[in-house]
C-alpha cells in the first residue's frame, strides 16, 4: 500500500472513531409494533447499509431493463 493510500486510511479510521465515540448515546426506536433500543451510531450504520442496498438494488434493475432495451 503507497504511502498516501496509509495517510488516507489512517485519517477516515479517526473520523470513524470520533464519529463513533461522539454518537453512544442509547436512542429508541418505534417501527410498527416493535421498539428498540440501540446506540445513535449502529443507527446510523444500519440505515447507511439499508440506503447502500436499496441504491444498489435501484441500479440493477435500471441497468437490467436499459440491457433488455439495447437487445
């Protein structure tokens, strides 16, 4: 790994823990019928990777239907 890729990591590793170690506090969480409670970052986490998934999921079936078009 180049020197400046190690600098990079190093610095967002940082950004992450103060991010993480600023957002402990406990919140709850009302869906529906079920509540929960969980730190404010795993919060922010879950609904980063939930966003990221269905993004992803968007693009695939956009990607899939202009492939059916090209065809």
């Amino acid at each position: 790994m180049s020197h400046p890729r190690k600098i990079i990591l190093l610095f967002l590793s940082a950004v992450v823990l103060i991010f993480v170690m600023q957002n402990l506090t406990i919140v709850e969480i009302d869906f529906l019928f079920w509540s929960m409670r969980v730190p404010r970052a795993l919060l922010i986490f879950l609904v980063f990777v939930i966003g990221g998934a269905v993004g992803f999921l968007i693009d695939q079936s956009t990607t899939q239907s202009s492939d059916h078009e090209r065809e």
